[in-house]
C-alpha cells in the first residue's frame, strides 16, 4: 500500500459573508468577495494530517479543481500538514459549469495516477450543497465509501467508520482504497499558523490540466436562473391572549 | 527592549495582525485596537513584566482561535442540522 492520502478542497465564498444574487439572476455575486476553504473540506485535511501524525499513512496530497486562485486553498492545506498540492487547472466557463461529476471524473483519475489509498473529502460544500463528489468519486473507482464520517480509525488494510444517519450512528468496517466524506464532529481543524504558512511556501505544488487526465468537463446541466429565497414576512404584535387565538383562528391554525 | 524578547514582541504582533484579518468587528477595529494595546507598554523595560505581557498575548491568541472555530463550528451546526429538541 502505498500509505499516500488525496484530500480534496474546494475554494468556496467564506462562510460568513453575506450572498447576494447577480441582478440578471444568472448565479451569484463571486467578484471581489472573501473566499476560503470550504469548512468540510478542512476537516478533511485535518483528518488526513491526524493519520499522518500517527504514522497510519505516509503522505498527504492536497487537491484542487479550478482556477489560479485555488492556489491559495492548496496553500492552507499545506499550511496544515499537508505535503504536497495538485492544482488541476480550470477556469471560465469550464470552471462555471465545473461541478461533482467533472471533479469526481479527475479525482478518480488522479486517484489511480498517484496509487492513492485514501480519499478523504468534505461531505458537502457550502456554496452549492451537492454532497456528490464523494459518492461519485467512490462509483467511478469501485472503492467502498464510507460518508458523513464522524469518526474514523484504520485497522491494518481496513478503516473503520462511524457514520452520521439520521437514526443515529453507523458503524461500518471497509477495505481501502476507500472514499471516505467528513461529517462536523470529526475533527476541531486546526488553524495555519504564520510561521506553517511560511513553511507552506517551500511545498510543491504541481500544475494539471484536466485534458492531461484524459478528462472530459462538458457538464449535463444548465442553470436556468438562481433566486434569493422569499423574504420573510414581518410578524404581528397582538394586545391580548384572546386577539392571538382570534388571529390564529382566523389564519386556520387552530 | 532586550534584545531576544523583541523578537518575541514581534512576532507576537505579527501573528495577532495576521489572525485579526477574520476579525467579526472588522480586521480595521481589530488594528487599531492592537496598535493601541502594544503602545501602552512601549516604554517596559522589565524582561519579566515584558514576558508576562508576552503571555497575555499568546493567551488571546489562543481565545481568537477558539472564538473563530466555534463561530464557525456554530455556523454549520445551525445551517446543515436539525435542531436536537
């Protein structure tokens, strides 16, 4: 087994700036906006260091589909342990129609190009939700996946995974290679300090393009129009107990 | 200043800049306010009072971590999970 980890990491609007819609509604206002990491994503790669530290792999490498600026992501993944980046060049309107198939298709084709045991990724990325790649990722390979983790710890050629399910927990035993996706509570990411990120600097960071991957990023879908979800309605103030229950009445929810 | 304690003042200052870009009140509000905080003591010349001044420091280092994480970490918790009652 060749103990090496692909993490994958997408740059995303940061989490706490506020979204606007474009006014012709065709996407979102990106230009000129914070952009980081996406949170998933970097309890993804704080994953991937923790079984480094433990001497559990050999080597983590950091993965990013999209243009020059994702650079920055793969440099704050370095920051955080990881030993070396990928970034696969994407960019205009390739880039905009980039989504969980295309980068699932490169991930796998990387996965096998860099005899990956692990790939660890995000369970879902802030801007567009999908929560696909991963599943995808381990459906183009034939890898067992093991999602929503919130707990992970290997076991000789086998990782075990405790899940995150709507009843509960689940707990499940895979062989690797494997898929595997991060849940919120698998990890407290640790933050790039100034100094790692200087460190990050000296890591290499190589550049591919998807064609080099034998990749093909026409995408099956069309975004038609994106909308702001509906205001909310302002509330009423009533005097009494006896106005609320009218008011209710009146609405039908009594 | 001693001099190997002004390396320690400074990198202190450095790293505290650098973590006060993702500041909620703004990276400017956190500048001044930084500023401010290191030029009150400009004139100590105590290497012990400057290493407890130091401490201080890394201390509030470590609360902005633990600030941003929890932001964070209370962020997705709301936005992607059902609340547990």
């Amino acid at each position: 087994m060749s103990g090496r980890v692909l993490v994958g990491v997408k740059r995303v609007i940061d989490y706490a700036v506020k979204i606007r819609v474009k006014p012709d509604n065709s996407g979102v206002v990106t230009d000129g906006v914070k952009h980081s990491m996406n949170p998933f994503c970097e309890i993804a790669v704080e994953e991937a260091v923790k079984l480094k530290e433990k001497k559990l792999i050999k080597e983590v490498v950091a993965v990013s589909c999209g243009p020059q600026q994702s650079q920055e992501t793969i440099r704050t993944a370095l920051a955080m342990g990881a030993d070396r980046g990928i970034h696969v060049e994407v960019s205009g309107k390739d880039y905009e129609t980039l989504g969980p198939l295309q980068v699932s298709k490169i991930l796998a084709a990387l996965a096998k190009k860099e005899d990956a045991q692990l790939i660890i990724l995000g369970k879902q990325a802030i801007d567009d939700d999908c929560n696909q790649t991963g599943q995808m990722t381990a459906a183009l390979l034939d890898w067992p996946q093991g999602t929503f983790a919130s707990e992970v710890s290997m076991d000789g050629a086998q990782v075990k995974v405790v899940r995150e399910i709507d009843g509960g927990l689940e707990t499940i035993k895979i062989n690797t290679p494997a898929v595997l996706t991060a849940d919120l509570r698998l990890n407290t990411p640790r933050y790039a300090t100034l100094p790692n990120i200087m460190k990050a600097k000296k890591k290499k960071i190589a550049n591919v393009k998807p064609a080099d991957l034998g990749v093909d990023l026409t995408s099956r879908l069309e975004v038609l129009r994106v909308d702001e979800p509906p205001q909310r309605q302002a509330g009423m103030k009533v005097e009494t107990v006896e106005d609320l229950v009218e008011k209710l009445r009146d609405t039908g929810m009594v | 200043m001693a001099n190997p304690l002004k390396g320690e003042v400074i990198r202190l200052y450095k790293t505290l800049l650098y973590l006060g870009r993702e500041y909620p009140k703004g990276a400017a509000y956190f500048r001044g306010r930084l500023k401010c905080a290191f030029m009150k003591h400009k004139d100590e010349t105590d290497p012990e009072k400057i290493r407890q001044l130091v401490a201080r420091g890394d201390h509030v280092i470590k609360e902005l971590e633990a600030l941003y994480f929890l932001r964070k970490y209370r962020a997705m918790k709301k936005r992607y999970y059902e609340p547990e009652n």
